[in-house]
C-alpha cells in the first residue's frame, strides 16, 4: 500500500516553493555576472557561454536518469537526493579557482538541479488534482521568480566581492530548502511502475517519442529553452556594451522580471484551471517572440529596457504555470516523472545549444541576430502547442489493469 497523501499541501507548495528559489538563484545568477568571471579568470568571451551550457548538459542526462528511477520509486527519493546534492554541489564552488574548476562545478550543480526538474512537477500531478494544478504550479512558478527578484541582484552585489561568494551564499538558502523537503514532502498515493531495468526505461522513453502529443511536448520546450538561452545570455554584454551597464544594474533588469513573473505566474496558473491551459501557452508565446524580436530596434536608452522586459517576463509568465500543467495531463502518474523529465532534458539540449551558438553569433553579427533568431523559436513553440498538443479536460488514465488503488484506503 501506499503512504498517506500529502496531509499538508499548503507546507508542501512552501518546501518546493523555496528549492525553487534557490534553485533559479543559483542558475540566474551567472548571467549577470559573467562580465566578472570574464574580467576575473581572464576568460575569452567567446568562450563564456560554456558555464551555460555545461550547466544544461548535466540537468539534461540527469534528468532522464531521474525520470524513470521518480516512476518506480516516487519523486520523494529523488527531490530529497537533488535538493542535498544542489547543497554541496553549491558550496563546492568556493573551491573554483579558475575556468575549468567553475566550469566542473556548474556540470555537478546542473546534474543535482537534473534530478529536481522533472521530479518537482510531477510530484505536483501526483499531489494535487487536475482543477487544482494550474494554480499549485504557477505558485511554484512565483518561487523561480522570486529567486530573480532577491537572488540575482544579492548574486550581482557580492558577485563583484568575487565570482565564487554567490553560489556559496545560495548553497545556503539550498540547505535551507533541503531541510524543509525532508520535513514536509511525503510520497502521493499513486501507481508507479512495477519494475525498473534500463531496457524498459530506454523503452518507456522510446514509447513517450513515437507518441504526436508527447513527442510535441518535447519538442515545445526544446524549442522554448532555445529561444530564452538565445535572448538572455548576450543580453547582460550587450547592454554592458551599448549603454556601458554595469552587472548590478543588469542585475535590477532581471529583478524587475523577476516582479512581474511574481504577480503574474499564480494569475496564470489559477487562469488555466478555468479557461483551459493551451490558449495561455501558445498567446504567451507568440506575444513573447514579437517582443524578442522588437528588443534591438526599440533601446534607445537603457531605462527603456525596464518597461520591455517587464512586459515580456509577463508573457514568459503567462505560459510556464499553463505548460507545465498541461503536460502533466498528457499521461498516467506511473509515465509522468519520465515525460516531465524527457521534457526537461529536451529542454536543457535547446537552452545549452542556444547558450553555445550565442556567443559566435554575437560575436561575429551582433545581438540584433540573436534577438531575431530567439524571437523566431518563440513564434515556432507556439505554432508547435497550437497544432501538436490536445487541451485534456481531465489527467490521463492508467489501463484498469493497472489502475491505483482508491485514495480512502490510503488514508486508513
């Protein structure tokens, strides 16, 4: 039998309301700084996209490591595991001395992240029901946003006592959220799968990409990622170069973006529950892409870009909370950690491919290139939720067979 489910879902939402935090603290945070670690490690710019990128490499394979392991075993075991392991993985970064040590820190930091970014939405499909999960994700959406608005500024400020002091000061508040996962998170009464061998998690992937809905929800966020990775990570060196910005004025830039995901990521969630989650995702993408695309042409001063990226991070907002639900729908609990974490590692791919083809195309063409490219993607991924994904009026169902025992016994 399974355990109980989640008794207090309000302490639940607050621990993965905090890992989100520190987890978007420390995974912002580089870049605003990367004019420091450039000046500090005497680092060519070309090569800067890498932290990035290798940072996305190990969310990406640990991600699907994570997913099918979440199936069998629940998404507790993985969540405590990520968020102790984010922990020390931060800490260690005081080590990092030079370029290839930060580089080997931000692969282990992005492996532990790998194991919390599927897991923390499935975990939220197996602990709250359908009509109510728009809105449990977009208050977890408002965790990510404020790890923007109070932790990439602080990152900024003690950036320039140092590159390392940031990740060390966030391993912290990390220890802070890993304390209360262990505290409040329990395992939902779900069916998970019965067994776990690598051929049938290769087959269990296999099975989720030869399916158009899910095989689409992969693509939609390889697609998203790509087109963030491509606007945000020339974005603090353009504005450094054009109006001679510094990283803590940069840094307010994503605070402000930071605010209006905060007010609008909830909204959003608690929207989708009404209206239906397909119409935020692809409105919010097509409205961000043409932003994008206008950044470049409408700066002429860097005040400006307060107000423009306010507006866009209202967009990015929009959709996130409405995405997320929408696929937790698409399958059954024992599939979901596997789909949720396929989508993330997709997604690391298109945001490090985006990171590592910025810095060439920045160099050599400038940011109105990349701007375009990044607003292009975000038109594609709302053509891809548009004619690739159904709108699920309710989760998914597991074959009768296969189907999990009934919540009242799990509360006897």
């Amino acid at each position: 039998m399974q355990s109980a489910p989640p008794p207090r879902p309000w302490l639940i939402l607050l621990a993965l309301w905090a890992l989100n935090f520190a987890v978007s603290a420390q995974f912002l945070v580089v870049t605003p700084i990367l004019p420091v670690i450039r000046d500090q490690l005497n680092v060519a710019e070309d090569w800067l996209g890498l932290l990035i990128t290798t940072y996305a490499v190990g969310v990406g394979v640990f991600s699907l490591i994570a997913g099918p392991i979440s199936d069998r075993f629940g998404r507790r075991v993985i969540i405590v595991t990520g968020a102790v392991g984010m922990t020390i993985a931060l800490l260690l970064h005081g080590l990092a001395f030079n370029f290839p040590l930060l580089l080997g820190m931000r692969l282990l930091a992005g492996s532990c992240s790998g194991l919390l970014s599927g897991a923390t939405i499935a975990y939220v499909g197996d602990a709250f029901p359908f009509h109510q999960r728009g809105r449990a994700n977009g208050i977890l959406a408002s965790g990510f946003a404020a790890g923007q608005i109070f932790g990439i500024p602080l990152g900024a400020i003690l950036g320039e006592m140092g590159y390392r002091l940031p990740f060390v000061v966030f391993g912290i508040f990390g220890g802070v959220a890993a304390l209360l996962i262990v505290l409040f998170l329990v395992q939902p009464p779900v069916k998970l799968m019965d067994r776990l061998t690598l051929g049938s998690a290769l087959k269990g992937y296999g099975a989720l990409l030869v399916r158009r809905d899910t095989a689409v929800s992969a693509a939609a966020y390889a697609v998203m990622f790509l087109a963030v990775s491509l606007f945000i990570t020339y974005l603090p060196t353009y504005l450094n170069a054009r109006f001679d910005a510094s990283p803590t004025e940069v840094s307010t830039l994503f605070m402000v973006g930071g605010v209006a995901n905060l007010i609008v990521a909830p909204f959003a969630g608690a929207l989708s529950d009404r209206v239906g989650r397909k119409v935020l995702v692809v409105g919010g993408s097509a409205v961000m892409g043409v932003l994008i695309f206008a950044t470049p042409w409408i700066l002429p001063q860097f005040w400006v870009a307060y107000p423009l990226f306010f507006i866009v991070m209202v967009f990015v907002a929009l959709r996130i909370s409405p995405m997320q639900a929408l696929v937790t729908s698409l399958v059954p609990a024992r599939q979901r950690g596997s789909l949720l974490s396929l989508d993330f590692a997709v997604g690391q791919v298109g945001f490090g491919l985006g990171s590592l083809v910025a810095g060439p195309i920045y160099t050599r063409m400038g940011f109105v290139a990349t701007a375009t490219a990044a607003g292009v993607f975000a038109l594609g991924m709302a053509v891809l939720v548009l004619v690739g994904l159904p709108e699920p009026e309710s989760d998914a169902e597991d074959d009768p067979a296969d189907a999990p025992e009934p919540a009242t016994a799990g509360r006897s």
